[in-house]
C-alpha cells in the first residue's frame, strides 16, 4: 500500500525555503517519492495553523521512513528548519 507524507508549513524565509525544496526534491529520488501536490490551504472548514500543504506519495510506508531518515534528506534539515515553520505526518 502506498503511503504520504503530508508536509503543513509556513515561509519564515523565503530564499532558503526555495533552496531547501529544490533538495529535497532530489532526495526522493531513490525511494520513489513523488510530489501529489503543492500550494497555498484554502480551508473549508475549521482552522489552520499553516499557510501551505505539500503531499508526498511513496510506495510504502518502508520508503517514506527510509526517506526520511536518509542521510541526504537529514543533511537539509537545517535548511528546512530556517526557510519554515512545519510539521510533517506519515500515513498509511
């Protein structure tokens, strides 16, 4: 079964932000990872904390943990975490 990787952020720097996905595009690569979707939230119900939604599409559950905790994908982090405000969830 495939799983996502359902990314909620907020921009606090726009530069790095833009450098850090363009990273973090390359390390899907190897696990198969594709990008479903990605933008702006247009609630329609209730409330959000986060500005933007990135949905992330892996083969199985192995891969998208796999991708995380890969060497590349943790080398970026830093650069994740100064270009955003976010949370990230696994499901499936």
């Amino acid at each position: 079964m495939s799983a996502l990787i359902i990314v909620d952020l907020t921009p606090i720097d726009k530069e790095r932000l833009s450098t850090y996905s363009a990273l973090a595009a390359e390390t899907l690569l190897p696990f198969s990872g594709e990008f479903l979707a990605k933008g702006p939230i247009e609630t329609l119900h209730g409330g959000s904390a986060f500005q933007t939604k990135v949905v992330i599409q892996f083969p199985d559950k192995e891969s998208a943990q796999n991708w995380y905790a890969s060497e590349a994908y943790q080398k970026i982090i830093p650069t994740r975490d100064q270009g955003m405000n976010s949370q990230f969830h696994l499901i499936g």
